[in-house]
C-alpha cells in the first residue's frame, strides 16, 4: 500500500481549507425548482447548516472531512477555529430546519444520490466520533428517502458525476455498516447485485470532459463490498476481461487536465484521486496472485501521485470548495 500523504501539515491545510468553505456564502450554486418568486429564498435560510462551499453537497462533504480530520487530529492548528465554526452551523435548529426540507415534497429528489450519501456518511463519521455535534435529524430523514429510493431502483446511473448511484451506494453502504444498520446495509447490497451482477465487458468510453468519477471502476468498487473474495475475482474477470489490452491505457494511467482551474478541469483532477482510492480497493479485494492485481496496484500509484498535485496548486475556488476531500477520503477514508 502507498504510504499516505496526509501528514500534520497537510491535514492543517486541508482544515482550513474546509472550514473556510462551510462558512463562505458566495459564489453560490443553486439548483433548486421553484414556482414563483417568494421561492427565491437565500441558500442560507433554506439550509442552514450546509450553505456553504459552493453548493449543498460540497458543503456537506467539506464538513465530513473538518469532522474526520478533527477525530483523527484534535490537536491539528487551527482545530479550535474549525470547532467554534461547526458550533455555530450544527445547531439542533439549523438541523430541524434541513431536516423539515427533505421530509417535504421539495426534498424528495434533491441532491439524491450524491448529496444523500455524502450526509450519511457526515451522520456516521459523528455517531462514532465521540465529537459534540449531530447530524441525526437530517439522516434520519435521508435514510427512509434512501430505502425508498434504492428499494424501487431498477437501474443505476452510470455517468461520471453527481448522478452516479455506485459512488453513493459505496458511500451510504460503508455508513450503514459503521453504525450497524443492517436493512440500510442490506438494500444498498441487493440494489449493487440488481444493477450490475450480470454485467460483463465492459464497453464504455472513459473518461467524459466531466468526469470526477470512472463509471467502470466505481461500479467495480461497489461489487467489491457484495462479492465474496472468489466470487469478486470472477465477476472482475468478466467485467473487464482486456484490462491489460491497449484500449485500456486510459483507465490504467492518469487522464492529463489541461486547465484544472476549469470546472470540469478540476472535475478531472479529482477523477485521478477517486481513481487511486477504487485501483487500490480493487486491489486488496482481488484473490491471491490474480492476474490484474498488479496493474491494479501500480495504477492506483500513477493516480494518487497525480491526483495530489492538483490539490494545493492554488486553481481557484472551482476546485478548492471540493478537491480537498477527495484527497482526504482517498487516504483517510476508513472509520
């Protein structure tokens, strides 16, 4: 396994980095649908805890990492500053408010499934932190939309971005398991059979200008945790049988961004970090002496070492409201 990069000086960076997004307002995306102009209400009166970073799940995802780095480093600089922060945004009021949200019409859609799973995961990180803040009213809310949701679903979303339902599941999976929520565990394993056992050659083109995420690696991420070691090895063989073939090349090494300052540019650098994280899962999940376990674990080298470079290169907020946990989920990722 490569040796982390997440040191005391990185982490100190990546903190404030963090907590600097939760509480910065503008520029703000938003994408809600509304039906009149009262609808037009500021992002931090209609979600008061995650309005920051941009947009909701960037937000959500900036706290999971404050949060994780906090459990793993309470004595990091800065760590003071990020607490009084998460004090004043996860207030049992600005929870409430969220919460009455996503229990109404308006959030039975909204941010699922990327967003839904970041929050589980924020939900878990603090259930086993021993840390003062909760998120549980919000989770609890997502957690029925999620069973609703995934329990109905009769195919995935393979796509590169917010809308992939593999990444989420990992997510929302890993999550259920930390807090011993075996229905919550059990749904995501049926959905990840449902959508992807029987799938074999992989054909798709990879990666899209857009992409933060590789469809075919993430899918492989998730059947990992359904699979057993045996039953991982066979279905991998069959999913992508020419791993080792020229088409190949563009999956196995980093994708070159010309502009990580771009939106989808900066999209791309974090595709190299969420690809290191999947080659090495993919890795350790592979039988014994498997035929691609190696190119599995140099890939996952070639990714990570290029993937970090872009998270301090100062590209602009268009990758600093989110790069950042992606870089700390890639080496900080196990509860």
């Amino acid at each position: 396994m490569n040796a982390p990069r997440l040191d005391d000086g990185t982490a100190t960076r990546l903190l404030a980095i963090a907590i600097d997004n939760i509480q910065r307002d503008h520029p703000v995306h938003w994408s809600h649908v509304i039906d009149g102009d009262d609808r037009l209400i500021p992002q931090r009166v209609l979600h008061p805890v995650f309005a920051g970073s941009f947009d909701w799940h960037s937000c959500v995802h900036q706290t999971w990492l404050a949060v994780r780095l906090l459990r793993l480093r309470p004595s990091l600089a800065g760590a003071d500053a990020a607490r009084d922060a998460l004090d004043k945004l996860i207030t049992e009021e600005n929870c409430a408010v969220e919460a009455a949200f996503f229990a109404s019409a308006s959030g039975r859609h909204w941010e699922r499934p990327y967003g839904w799973a970041w929050l589980l995961l924020l939900d878990a990180e603090l259930r086993t932190s021993g840390l003062p803040w909760s998120v549980s009213p919000i989770a609890d809310v997502l957690r029925d939309r999620w069973l609703e949701w995934i329990s109905a679903a009769r195919l995935p979303v393979r796509t590169g971005t917010h809308g992939n339902t593999a990444f989420a599941t990992c997510l929302v999976f890993d999550a259920a398991q930390v807090n011993g929520d075996f229905e919550l565990a059990s749904a995501c394993i049926d959905a990840a059979l449902r959508w992807h056992r029987e799938e074999v050659a992989y054909g798709g083109f990879e990666p899209d200008a857009a992409d933060f995420l590789s469809p075919a690696l993430t899918t492989a991420d998730l059947m990992r945790r359904a699979l057993d070691t045996p039953e991982f090895g066979a279905w991998f063989d069959a999913y992508l049988p020419d791993l080792d073939a020229e088409r190949w090349r563009v999956l196995r090494e980093p994708f070159p961004v010309d502009d990580p300052s771009d939106p989808y540019g900066s999209h791309l650098a974090g595709l190299a970090l969420s690809r290191a994280w999947n080659w090495e899962a993919i890795a350790d999940a592979l039988p014994t002496g498997h035929r691609y376990a190696s190119l599995a674990r140099t890939a996952s080298a070639a990714h990570r070492e290029a993937g970090w470079t872009y998270v301090f290169g100062g590209h602009g907020y268009m990758a600093d409201h989110w790069l950042g946990t992606f870089a700390a989920y890639l080496d900080a990722k196990a509860f």
